[in-house]
C-alpha cells in the first residue's frame, strides 16, 4: 500500500502550476522553432518570433507566458493500493495546490476563475475552484497531468453530433476557419471522436496533453485509422493559410490528436479543441517517496533569435496621432506605439455602456488595449500584458466609436462583420498584438496605473505609458482587414505548394 500525503500533492500541485507558468514544453518550442525556420510569410514569422522570445524570457525570468493564466485541469489516474493520509477530500486538496500556486508572491498569477457564471460572475481571488478528473486504476501509484488552459482557447471548442456516414475531415475543415484566431495559433487541435458527447469532449481534451510527435508519425506512417486521421486533418489544416496568429502562412496547427471511442451505432459524436501557443501542462507520478520533482529545462532548448522592427515600421507617439494620421496607415503595417493609452475589456465595456465614461476618463483621440494585466512583483510596474481576444468587444465597438471619440483599439485575433464596419464608418482602425508574447509586451510598458472601475481587478481600466510596443495594422481606416485577406492569400500560395514541404 502507498501512502501519499496531504502536503505531498498540495505541493506537488502548486510547484506543476508554477512550472507551467513559465516554461513550455521543450517539443512545442521544437516545433514552433521548426515551424518559424520555414515560415515564408513574413508577418506569421515575425509572430513566431516573438512567441519564441517571450518564451525564453519566461524561461528566464520565472514569468508567466501569457496574461491569461488559464483555468486549471488535472486529470489523476490513481492506483487502487493508494491511501491518501489527509484530513482533506482529493479534490480539497487539488484546490488547495491551486490556492497557493496562483497566490504565490514570487509569481502571481492572474485568477481569472468566476463564480456564479451565468449571474454576478464573481472572481474567486485565487483561481480556484479547478476541474479534476479522477479515474481508479489498478497499481501503487497516482498519475497526474496538470494542465492550465487559457479562455481564448477554450472559447473555440467545437462539437457536432454528425451522422455515421459524414466526413469527419470536412467537418473540421469546415469549422477550422469559423474558429478565427481568437486561439492563438500555432497551436494543436485536440480531437475526441465516438463515446457520448461529454466522453468526446473529455477525449478532446486530454489528448491536448500529449507531445507534440505528428513529425515521427509522418516518418513511420498510420498504424490505424486514428494516425490516418491526424495525418490528413495536418495537411489540409495547414493547407487553409490561416497562419500564425491568423495572418497567413504555412504553420497554422503544429499537431493533430485523435482519440477515439466505441459509440452508438446511431451516432458519431466529434469534439475539436484547440490548444494555443501559450500551451502549458505537466505530468508527474506521486509513488509515496515526497512531492514530485520536475525537470528544469535546459535554455539551449530554445532557439537565439532576435526580434527587430522592420526598416519600414513607423513610429507612433499615442500622445500627439490625428484622425489624419491614423487614416495613412497600411494593412499589415508595423507600428511602435509609444505614449499613453488606456485599457479595457468586457466588464469595463459593458460598465461604460450602462453607466456612462467614469469620472476623469477621457478616451476621445485615444486608443484602448484590450488587457487584463498580471499583477506585478518585485520591479515590475505591471505584470505580463498581453492582448486578449478582440471579437468579445465586437459588439461594444459602435457604441465605444460613436460615443468616446476613440481612435482605435489594439487587441489579438480578427475583428467580425459589425466591428469591421464600425471602424470602416468611423475612420479608425484597429491594430493587433501578438497572442501568447504576453512578458514580452509588459517590457514596452513603462508605467502603469488604475485609473477606474478598481473594483474590477484584472478588468480595471488602466493608463499605460509605454516605448516602441510592436503592433500590426489589422483592420485599417478603410475596413481592410489583414485576418481576410492574409489567410486568403496563402491560401493560393499553398495551393500550389507540395504538402510535404509544408
């Protein structure tokens, strides 16, 4: 009989968190380095660049990768000769690693977990409670796999009770494209085919959790028509020049998993989930000796690369740009922002639309960053910032355009139909961070201060001044956005470039 103790999981637990917070798996870093070197589209290259940058000063640095520090899944597989010596019950225990990894003063991480979802949706402070998955297997021994799964991610996954007789491969090929890239890729698509609907979605999910191997699978070939399924769902993913970050490119998913499960010979049950390029999980087994012990990463796992703006970038001083100056800038065009903006996302929308511009907030001729910073430590005037997903505000965008006198906004992703209008109608333009270089951005942020709607945490409205922070024009003045015609474009190209060279 193994004993495993309280303390021992509860560190275990936080120490996973922690660790994930701030390193990558090394054969997702493998893949996206492989994928930059042979990326010919040079804005989903330089993209790659700064993921992988981000990544390594994370590495570095003991900071998280991105400022959505993500909802927290653990899935045990614990032996039957297993005794747990706690006063707590599994799951009591799981939330108190949980508690302490996301509260811990060297390294906040951002809680972003609401209670009452669907009323007040309040922040429970310390990201718990997580969602735990518990099987009883036979052995002496307690297998577990942490992961922290971002909500931008999370928001695309996709299910559909197909018919037996439909393709699997033109649903996803179908769906792929409505998914946007509001997940950040390049990423992975997990895939739970068969079982029932909540067994697809768990298969989906946990696949997520595999390394990334599609390159030895392509080497040795489909043993079965699982291993078919990832291969042909690789190609013809990539095929569609979504790209990095949504630009257009070769790269657009680095893997592919598949598991399946018999099912009801009325049915095919198909879930598809996303991971993003900020994937973060863990694995370690519990066998009684003490709490689990990592392994740190070499640094040399990472690549040297450095990122530059292009001779072509334009400086941008927030504090002095016109109307007329915004209207000059290109699709695709790099800027570096420098001067002061404000920040805010849903809850800070939604307040400004029901009560009006808070006391002392002025937006007119100004630009607003969708952000929910990391809070800082040490030295840091803010914690990772990077953008989150900017088809949430959507529907906040007229309103904010025809009432505020905003500029622009700058987030991640694409912006839909009534946002790409509202712009195009009111001049502005709307320019697009890099989703997953979230340590990377907070160093262009020289200063940073709550300004409104404290009450809010994370979704507060803050001043930030910063210096040369990189962006790229995604929707211009015109309504030209760079996430339609990007993908299209390599789309062609890819079209006449042979797969096993993409």
């Amino acid at each position: 009989m193994t004993v495993i103790t309280k303390d021992d999981l509860i560190q275990s637990i936080q120490d996973s968190l922690q660790y994930i917070s701030y390193y990558h798996p090394p054969d997702f870093i493998s893949a996206v380095a492989e994928a930059y070197e042979r990326e010919e589209s040079s804005a989903a290259r330089d993209a790659m660049a700064q993921i992988l940058i981000n990544s390594r000063m994370c590495a570095e640095g003991h900071r998280p990768i991105c400022q959505d520090t993500g909802i927290v899944n653990v899935f045990l597989s614990v032996g039957m000769d297993v005794r747990f010596e706690s006063d707590q019950s599994l799951d009591e225990m799981i939330n108190e690693g949980v508690r302490r990894a996301y509260n811990l003063p060297d390294n906040v991480l951002r809680a972003s977990v609401l209670t009452d979802p669907a009323g007040k949706r309040i922040n429970t402070k310390d990201n718990t409670p997580a969602v735990i998955h518990t099987e009883i297997v036979p052995g002496d021994k307690v297998d577990v796999h942490v992961a922290a799964k971002g909500g931008g991610s999370e928001a695309k996954t996709k299910f559909a009770m197909l018919n037996p007789a439909d393709s699997i491969v033109d649903w996803v090929l179908k769906t792929v494209p409505t998914m946007g890239a509001g997940w950040c890729p390049p990423g992975m698509l997990g895939l739970g085919i068969g079982g029932t609907a909540e067994k697809a979605m768990l298969m989906a999910k946990r696949s997520l959790m595999e390394p990334v191997d599609i390159h030895e699978l392509l080497e040795r070939g489909p043993s079965n028509r699982a291993e078919e399924l990832r291969l042909e769902i690789f190609d013809k993913v990539n095929a569609l020049g979504i790209g990095a970050q949504g630009l257009g490119g070769l790269t657009t998913v680095l893997d592919v998993k598949v598991v399946d499960y018999p099912t009801h010979a009325a049915n095919l049950p198909v879930a598809m989930i996303p991971n993003c390029a900020a994937t973060r999980h863990a694995h370690f087994v519990l066998d009684g000796s003490g709490p689990a012990e990592l392994d740190v990463p070499s640094l040399d796992d990472w690549p040297d690369i450095i990122w530059e703006a292009g001779p072509n970038s334009r400086r941008v001083d927030l504090d002095t740009v016109t109307a007329e100056d915004v209207q000059s800038w290109q699709p695709g065009e790099t800027l570096l922002l420098s001067g002061k903006m404000l920040t805010g996302r849903d809850a800070a929308h939604k307040r400004i639309r029901d009560e009006g511009l808070p006391e002392g907030v002025d937006l007119k001729g100004r630009f607003i960053y969708y952000v929910g910073p990391v809070d800082p430590v040490r030295e840091e005037v803010v914690g990772p910032a990077g953008p989150t997903t900017a088809t949430r505000m959507d529907g906040f965008t007229e309103m904010m355009l025809e009432k505020t006198g905003l500029l622009g906004m700058i987030g991640k992703a694409e912006r839909g139909p009534i946002a790409i209008e509202a712009i195009r109608k009111h001049r502005a333009v709307y320019l697009m961070a890099v989703g997953g270089a979230a340590f990377l951005v907070s160093k262009a942020i020289r200063s940073a201060r709550v300004v409104a709607f404290e009450d809010l945490g994370m979704e507060a409205i803050h001043e930030f001044e910063v210096e040369d922070m990189p962006v790229t024009v995604a929707v211009d003045s015109q309504g030209t956005s760079v996430h339609r015609t990007g993908p299209k474009e390599w789309q062609a190209k890819i079209g006449k470039i042979p797969l096993t060279e993409s």
